[in-house]
C-alpha cells in the first residue's frame, strides 16, 4: 500500500490514530485502507481487530505536519465508500425530519 503522507519511513503520519479510541488496542499501521485520495488528502479506515469499532480520517499534509479529522463510526470501509459521495444534507432536510417525527410523536 503507498504511504498516504509520501514518506520514506513507512505510516510515521498514521501515529494519529495508532489506538483504537474506544478499547486503546494498537492499531497495526498496514491494517489501514485508504479509501480515497484528492488534492494531497487522504480518506482512511481503520476498523479495530479487538472491539470492531471503526475510525475514518482525512489526513492532510501541511508545511506544518499533517492535519487530521476523524470519527469513530460502525460503517465498514464500503459503507463509508457507498455513502461519501451522496447529496449533502440540508439544514432543511433535518427540520423536516423532526417535523415529521413530531407529527408522528416519535420523539
């Protein structure tokens, strides 16, 4: 797998998300997918091999180091494929979710 931060040195940049943030198990640095790859960014996923919990992160390299996001999610590597290019969603679609939802006494 190419080294998602274009170093020699192996995923020096993936210390990051090292542990799983849920247990605290290491991650194993070659476990990692990168799903996607846009201007320098990378989208990857680490699903935990002891709790099963997963981590998506964009890791961007900056003059300065890498800057990350990521978030613990129970989507499976394809989920997050499958889903990452659909419309947004609105502040509308939400207000008419929960307008429903209170129509419907679900809340």
């Amino acid at each position: 797998m190419p080294n998602p931060l274009g170093r020699d040195r192996g995923f020096d940049g993936l210390k990051i998300v090292s542990r799983c943030p849920i247990c605290q198990t290491e991650h194993n640095p070659l476990e990692t997918a990168v799903l996607d790859e846009a201007n320098g960014s990378h989208l990857i996923y680490i699903k935990c091999r002891k709790c099963s919990s997963g981590v998506v992160a964009v890791l961007t390299p900056t003059a300065f180091g890498v800057s990350s996001v990521g978030l613990v999610t129970d989507l499976s590597g394809n989920e997050i494929m499958k889903f990452k290019d659909l419309s947004r969603i609105s502040a509308d679609d939400v207000l008419a979710i929960a307008g429903h939802f209170n129509d419907h006494d679900l809340f």
